[in-house]
C-alpha cells in the first residue's frame, strides 16, 4: 500500500516522501481514509505508531479545500495533554504543510501567553493546544471557535489523568455541533468510552496497539538492587556500558531532580524533565538530550508521554512504574520502527509487587542480572507467572553473586496488587486539576514496603 493510494493529494505526498516515509503505518493506513470520508475516528494507538501523521495528513488535505481561516478562528483543533506533546504535534503539522496554504500556530501553558495571543490576531488554519492554556485565551476572547469543522483529541487517557476533563467538556460546548471528531488514546477505558459517548458520532473504530507487549527488538533485563544504591549503580553502568542516549525514568519529580544533579556530579551530562521545571528549560533539556549534548534525559512518567526521540537506543527505570501499562509505555520509547533497543529496570525488594504485575501484564519473566558490588541486602524473590501467594523476603546472609550474571528463569509466585493512581504532572499554569488524590512524598522518605499479598499500596509524591 502507499499514501497515494489513501486518497492523499500531491503536495502532501510531497510532504511525506520528504520525511522519508515508504509505506502508510497500520494506524495511517485505516484512518487516513475514514477521515477523508468525513468519518469520526476513535483510534486506540501509542506514540510510535505513526498516529500523528494518521490524524494530520487527512486533516490537512480536508482544509486545504477551503477558506483560511478569518482573525481570531481556527478551523482545525488538536488537543495534546502535554506542552511537549504540543509542541511535537506542532511541528508535524508544520513539515506536513510545507505546501499547502494552510497555516498553523501552537499554544500551551508555561509561557508568556502574549506572543500567542498575537498570533492568533490572523486566526489559524490548524491549532495545536493544551487545553488550559487554551481555556486561558479563549476567555480573553483571543480565540473564537464558530468555524471549527474538525477537533482532535490526542492522547486522550492522558488528559484524563491529569484531570483536564472539566476543560475538554468546557470547550466541547463552546464548538460549533457540525464537527468532525477525532480520538486518540492509548487505550480504550471505561472513562476515555463515556467521554466518546458525548463526542463521536458513529465513529471507526480502530485499534492497533499491541496489546501489552513491548517491541519484540527490545531487550528487557532488571538489576536487583537496594534502592539506596540505585544512584551509584547506575552511574556505574553508565560508565562501565557504552550507553550513549539513556531515557530515564523516577516515580517524583524530586527523585528526578536528584539523580539528574547525583549524575551530573559523576560527570555524566544530564538534565530532568518534569511538571514542575518552566517551558524553557524543559525543551532546552529535550532539545540537548536529542542532539546528544546531554547524555542521560531522567524524566517522570507524563512529562515523558508523547516525547518521540528517534531511535533512542536505552531506556532505564531507576523505580518501576506502580500502573503496570505504564512499564510498557515507558520501554516503548525504545525499539521503535524495527530498531534494536534496550530496556533496564533498577528494582529492589519492596517493588516486588510492581515487578510481578508487570511480569503478569506481558507475561514474561524478565531476565536478572547482578552487578558486583551492588548486591542486594535484601533479595529480590523470584517470581514465576502463576498465581500462588508471596514468599517475604529474605536477609541475604552471604552477598549474592560475584560479579557474574545471574539469569532466572523461574520463580516464587505473584500477588495481585491494586495499582495506585499516577500521580499528576499537569501543569499548575495550565489550570488542570487532578483527576484523583495525589499520594503524599515517598521519594522524600520512602514508605517501607513489603512485597507481600494484599498489602497497602505505598504512598509516593504527587509527581
Ligand atoms: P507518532 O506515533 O505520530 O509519534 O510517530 C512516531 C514516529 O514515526 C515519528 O518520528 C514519525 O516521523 C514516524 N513516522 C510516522 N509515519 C511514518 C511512516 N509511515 N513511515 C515511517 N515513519 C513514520
């Protein structure tokens, strides 16, 4: 199949050959025509898969037909939950426009809000926004919705939990009824399903995620570990191993702050990325990390969503993620297109609950290795994918290992363990309020934690 074939007119066939794309994605190859039927769309896909060029290619050709947009209108509306994501989105829409006459602005909470009320003074063919940051400009009438004919909603479920659902509703009810609608989202949820109820018409139906797996070219490992020593051996590794682009991964925002600075202070070149840090030093951070001036990028969960960095060879999860999806959606950010990735997660005995619902999610159990001088105090039970009760751990009496690398195949049973709501990265400037209770700092003071069945979940920080 080719983009030709989807109904796509030349300039945008320009567009993409110039990018280098040889054959539509799964997602690019059912959505592109159902958009350009006029179709609503509700598509089940992750970054990775192509979807934003799955959304924009259709989405320009549509508007390339008419009018530009009048002073002040847009007459496409992309919503992203990040202002990454945004900015991502934006320059996609830009490259893929290059020769049509259709222009494009993006908007986003964290910085000055004047240059963009500037430039929506000329109106907008296609609009790229978070939605706070866009509630923000809408009341000050620097934007007017009457000629929207199309609204994305991209990454849906994420904007769900950053609790951005009582602006995408605000908004909703101030575009105009006729509209087309398009939905993205990483998965199909009960929540992300009755907000579609509200929003799409008959839509297609799509989904091309693969369900929980990782790219087959990933290779997954963890390092048993006490957490205490997980700053030092990951320095280690990051020494001793040739990683040269490493994503890494914290539960809080502060823990991503003190390994960047710990890393930093070993002379390894890093930065953080998270909700807290300003636009600018947020995309000076991501734009170092791709051009390979910074070595090691440590990020939380949301700031990291939608973040596409070609090829990025190694990622790391310094904690795991308590939502087990959340694992894949990290190890996503390798292994991309067919190319070989690497994905490392440092875990000590107290998320061994985290580790067995992950293990049980992609059923797998993922190979060990211990890295000499690193054993843990504390052993890592080993798991297996069946369903019988957790043994405690134990004291190791004698270190384990000596230096060699320990591979298990096998192991002690599972618990299921009630994952624990993400913690909100939203934006404070951008009005989001969370979804659900954020939980109280463990990255400050960890809570002690026993993997054992039926426990409580830890309480960690608001991201
Ligand atoms: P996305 O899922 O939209 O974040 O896209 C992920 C990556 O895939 C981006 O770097 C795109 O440039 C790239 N991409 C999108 N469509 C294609 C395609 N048809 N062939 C090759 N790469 C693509």
């Amino acid at each position: 199949m080719s983009f030709a074939s989807l109904g796509l007119s030349a300039p945008i066939l320009e567009a993409v050959a110039k990018q280098g794309y040889k054959t539509p994605s799964p997602i690019q190859a059912q959505a592109i025509p159902a958009i350009l039927e006029g179709k609503d769309v509700m598509a089940a896909a992750q970054t990775g898969t192509g979807k934003t060029a799955g959304f924009t290619l259709p989405l320009l050709e549509k508007l390339s037909g008419g009018q530009s947009a009048r002073s002040h209108h847009i007459r496409a509306l992309i919503l992203t939950p990040t202002r990454e994501l945004a900015a991502q989105v934006g320059d996609n829409v830009a490259k893929y426009s290059k020769n049509l006459p259709i222009n494009s602005a993006v908007v986003f909470g964290g910085v000055k809000a004047n240059p963009q009320i500037n430039r929506l003074r000329q109106g907008a063919d296609v609009l790229v926004a978070t939605p706070g940051r866009l509630m923000d400009l809408h009341s000050q009438n620097a934007v007017k919705f009457r000629d929207v004919e199309i609204l994305v909603l991209d990454e849906a479920d994420r904007m769900l939990d950053m609790g951005f659902i009582r602006d995408i509703r605000k908004i909703l009810a101030l575009l105009p009824k006729q509209r087309q609608n398009l939905l993205f989202s990483a998965t199909f949820s009960d929540d992300i399903r009755a907000l579609a109820k509200g929003l799409v018409n008959n839509p297609v139906e799509i989904d091309v995620n693969p369900r929980n797996q990782a790219a087959p070219t990933v290779k997954q490992w963890i390092c048993p570990v006490d957490q205490k020593k997980k700053a030092n051996l990951l320095t280690k590794l990051l020494n001793e191993r040739s990683w040269k682009q490493v994503l890494v991964f914290t539960k809080t925002k502060h823990g991503a702050n003190r390994l960047a600075t710990h890393l930093e202070s070993r002379g390894i070149s890093s930065a953080a990325i998270h909700g807290n840090k300003s636009q600018g030093a947020r995309t000076k951070a991501l734009a170092n990390f791709k051009s390979g001036e910074v070595r090691v990028l440590v990020a939380t969960d949301i700031a990291a969503r939608g973040l596409d960095i070609e090829q990025l060879p190694q990622v790391v999860n310094f904690e795991l993620p308590h939502v087990a999806e959340d694992y894949v959606h990290r190890i996503g950010r390798t292994g991309r297109a067919g190319c070989v990735g690497e994905a490392i997660s440092l875990v000590c005995a107290d998320e061994f609950g985290d580790l067995i619902a992950i293990e049980r999610l992609t059923k797998q159990i993922l190979d060990r290795e211990i890295i000499e001088g690193f054993e843990p105090s504390i052993n890592l039970p080993v798991s297996r994918l069946d369903t019988r009760p957790l043994s405690k751990p134990k004291t190791a009496k004698k270190p384990n290992a000596n230096g060699e690398k320990r591979t298990f195949s096998n192991s002690k049973p599972s618990a299921r363990r009630k994952a624990t709501p993400r913690s909100d990265d939203a934006p404070r400037s951008e009005g989001a309020k969370p979804a659900r209770k954020p939980r109280p700092a463990t990255d400050a003071k960890p809570a002690r934690r026993t993997p054992q069945r039926n426990r409580k979940p830890a309480a960690t920080t608001a991201n």
